[in-house]
C-alpha cells in the first residue's frame, strides 16, 4: 500500500479525487483532499473533501445523508490524483442528479460504451415510451406471464448449449437470458444495484467461510 508521505499534493496541499461508483463505473464528481480529508476519509470509510469555495473540511452526506462509503483509493502513477471507489447512499450531485457529469459535449457515433447499466436505463426508457415495433415494448405489453417464459426459454437455451460444449452459442443464449432477466427487473423494479449489492454480500459470506475453514 502506498504511504499518504508518498502522495504529491499541490502548492495549496490539495490532491483531485475522481469518485467512482463502483456498481455502474460512472464518474460522479470530481473533488479535491488535502491530507487531514484524505486521513478522515481512510479513518470513516466515507468521502471527505476539502472544500475550496468555503475553505473548510467538506463530510459527503453529513447535511444531505448521500453518504459515499469508500471501496478502494488508488493513486496514478504520480502519485498527484486518486481515484476513489465508492458505494453511494444518494445522488452525487448538488442538483440530485446522479453524477455531476451530466452535460454531453461529444460522442462518438461509432464507438458506443457499452454497460450492463446503460442497457437497464434503455430498458426503464423502453417501458416508458413503449415505441411501437420494438421487442421490448412488445415483452411489456404482454406483462410478467410473458416475460416470465421468455426467461424460462432462455435458460433451457443456455443448459442445452452449454450441455453440448458449444461455447460461441453458450455466449450468445447467455446474452438472451442476461437480455430478459433484466426485463423482468425492470418489469418489478429491481435495478442494477439491488443485485450487485446481493452478490455483494454473498462474497462477503463466501470469504468469511473461507477463513473459518482455514483456521479449523
């Protein structure tokens, strides 16, 4: 681990941190710590910053509860800037919106980023709109009963692939499944982050059996 002695802070004793959430990989905002933020941060687990405008030390969520509990905080090869992995309580930002990054000024039309989030957001937009001659709309439509089934297909589809050690159709029955799955969370209101903080505290489980198995 590197040493906080180690870090390059500027002539005012500031470091910019990149927060990140860690299910969706979104940058959230970008902030600056000094040394005693960066230790009370360690100490909490949770963001404190160093804020410039009002010259004082800054607690993520002390006034509007969006707390950002610290995953990890990695430091460039400088040693000048961190990133800060984070699980968030709330919105990033003072607008309530979720990441301060907000505003498009360029995108590419042929290189599109892809992620597991932004094809759950196309989908909470699909069920909105319901624009006429999409599959999706149509799963909608029909409601659970189909999208029920559609899951119950894909699964027969991936054991049948996989049972015949077919990897390239395996992957493509996965990304069927994966597809539908996330209708139905749509469909009832699960998101991204539901399930990622349930596989998250499987791990956690998973690693304390672990342990005990090694220390008996």
């Amino acid at each position: 681990m590197l040493s906080i002695d180690n870090l390059k802070f500027d002539e005012k004793g500031l470091i910019p941190a990149v927060v990140v959430d860690s299910v969706t990989k979104k940058v959230l905002t970008v902030a600056y710590m000094n040394r005693e933020s960066l230790q009370i941060s360690m100490e909490k687990e949770l963001t404190c910053f160093w804020s410039r405008s009002r010259q004082e030390l800054w607690l993520k969520g002390e006034t509007s509860g969006n707390y950002q509990h610290i995953v990890s905080i990695t430091a460039d090869c400088d040693g000048d800037a961190l990133v800060v992995v984070v699980e968030k309580d709330g919105p990033a930002c003072h607008t309530g919106a979720d990441s301060c990054f907000m505003n498009p000024v360029w995108e590419s039309e042929k290189l599109q980023e892809f992620s597991l989030q932004g094809l759950y957001d196309m989908l909470v937009g699909r069920n909105e709109s319901r624009p006429e001659g999409s599959y999706t709309t149509y799963l909608f439509e029909k409601g659970i009963d189909k999208i029920l089934k559609k899951v119950g297909e894909e699964c027969t589809e991936v054991i049948i692939a996989g049972k015949a050690d077919d990897k390239k159709e395996t992957v493509y029955e996965l990304a069927d499944l994966a597809y539908h799955a996330m209708v139905l969370m749509v469909q009832m209101g699960i998101t991204v982050e539901d399930v990622h903080q349930e596989l998250a505290s499987r791990h956690i489980i998973d690693h304390k059996v672990k342990q005990e198995k090694m220390t008996t």
